[in-house]
C-alpha cells in the first residue's frame, strides 16, 4: 500500500522554498566558485560546483519544495541537470561576457554578476521543475483522467 504523499504547495510557498533553500546553496556556490577557481579554470569549477549543488538542490527539493516528501527518483535527477545545464550556460556566458568587456574584473563584480545570471537562471529552473520535473504523474494523481479531460498544470495556483 502507498503512503499517501502530501499535497503539491501552491505556487507562492513553492517559490518561497525554491528561493531559500535553492538561493541558499546558490549562495554558497558563488562563493565556492571562485574558491575553486584558484585551482582550476574558471568553467571547471563553475562544472563541479554546479553538479554538486544540481544534486544537492533536487534532493532538496523533491524533499521540501515541490511536496513529494520523498528523495528525488533518477528520472528527476537527470530532468533537473537538464535545466541545470542550461544554468551552467547562462552563468558561464555571463562571466565570459565579463571577462571581454572588463579584462580583470574585481571579484565583488564578478559575484555580482555570477549571482545575478544565478538567479535569473534560477526562476526559469524554477518553472521547469514545477511545471515539468516534480509536476504530479498521472500514476500518483490518483484515479485516471476521462480522455480529453484537462490535465494541464496550473502555474499560479495558491
């Protein structure tokens, strides 16, 4: 017999979770980022921070933020490094942008603007995984639905 699994929070606390638990490992990677990067080339360490914060992070919120109550399955993992990967994109174009534009940036700028390309990275990662990733399966949803039935998720729900 299945346990019976916690509701889905609505979007405002789900985003609330994302943004404290996600920021917070997010934060902690911008400053092992630069920490790593005195060992290796900035994209390496950049890789490795953001693999280890990607399991770390979809661990966290299977856990706490989408209301699986449970540890991610594979499937959400290999998902969420999907959207991890375009992270990882978006904050490396955005230092390398950097880099051309100012040749040596001072590391408060380069925080400033690892973070920001973080976060904006970081609210489409949100939308992927509640929308996509962690969004309920018609298996764990109970009964199933009447063909033509909508099934689309609703994004702003309370």
């Amino acid at each position: 017999m299945k346990s019976p699994r916690a509701p889905q929070p609505g979007s405002l606390a789900a985003f609330l979770r994302f943004v404290v638990l996600g920021g917070g490992v997010g934060v902690l990677a911008g400053f092992a980022v630069p920490l790593l990067a005195m060992a290796t080339p900035w994209a390496v360490a950049n890789a490795v921070v953001t693999l280890a914060s990607t399991v770390l992070c979809t661990e966290l919120h299977a856990r706490f933020t989408f209301g699986k109550g449970r540890a991610a399955g594979w499937r959400e993992h290999w998902q969420s490094a999907g959207s991890a990967t375009a992270a990882y994109a978006v904050t490396s174009i955005a230092v390398f942008v950097l880099h051309l534009v100012q040749s040596s940036p001072g590391l408060l700028t380069e925080q400033v603007v690892y973070l920001g390309a973080s976060g904006l990275a970081g609210v489409g990662r949100f939308v992927v995984l509640r929308v996509y990733v962690f969004a309920a399966r018609r298996d764990e949803a109970g009964p199933r639905k009447r063909r033509g039935a909508a099934t689309a998720p609703v994004l702003l729900a309370a």
